[in-house]
C-alpha cells in the first residue's frame, strides 16, 4: 500500500470543515443567532435538524474516507453534488461562494485519487 496523497488528505479535512460549517449553520438557526430567519417556525427548526444531519453524515462519511471504504467514496461524492446544488439554487451571497468553494474542492481531489483510493494500479507504472 502506496502512502496517503496529499490531495486526499487535503479533500477529507475539507470534508471535515463542511461538516464544522453545517454544525455552525445548524446551530445558529437552533438557536436566535440567524439572521436572516424568523425565530421560533417549524421551517427553522426542520432547517436546524437537517444542517446536524448532514453534519453527522460528513463527518462519518470522511472517517470512512480514511479507512478507504469503497461505499464512503461514492456517498461522500454524491453528497457533495447535493450541497453544491443545494448552496447554488439558494440565494447567493459572499459567504456562500465561500462554502461553495469548500464544497466543490474535494470532488476533484478525490477523483484524482480514485486509482489510490480503490488499491489500482496507476497507468504511469513502468511494466515488465
């Protein structure tokens, strides 16, 4: 077994950050610090409960991504798209461009290292 690119490791603390994103998010809009939300309403405190889930789900999803397993990849992948898609159609603002960003860095990374990832041999290998 090769050694952990930098690229991966840098696409799973990323996930981990998004993860901290969501808990921050969800934890503002459970308590009275979102701005932009009324407080009190069902719609806040379903918003509130689906930011820790997803929270929970990325943090469990890169622990997988360390131990390589082949099902994490592809969830966390799909994942992504979700939130990408989900910060995009929303309104836009500058501290959304900032968690796009965040979002949308590990996929790429992650695809780069699939051969890694999934113990295949790379292309640029010399053979016998």
């Amino acid at each position: 077994m090769t050694q952990q690119p930098l690229s991966f490791s840098v696409a799973v603390v990323l996930v981990f950050v998004n993860a901290i994103i969501w808990l921050v998010f969800a934890t503002s809009l459970a308590g009275p610090w979102h701005p932009a939300m009324p407080e009190g309403g069902v719609i806040r405190g379903v918003m509130a409960i689906l930011g820790y889930l997803t929270a929970g789900v990325l943090i469990v999803l890169a622990i997988l991504l360390v131990r390589r397993s082949r099902i994490a990849y592809y969830l966390t992948l799909s994942l992504l798209v979700v939130i990408t898609i989900a910060i995009v159609v929303d309104q836009f603002g500058i501290p959304d461009l900032v968690v796009l960003i965040i979002t949308v860095i590990p996929f790429p990374l992650l695809i780069k290292d699939r051969r890694w990832y999934f113990g295949e041999e790379d292309d640029t290998t010399p053979r016998a």
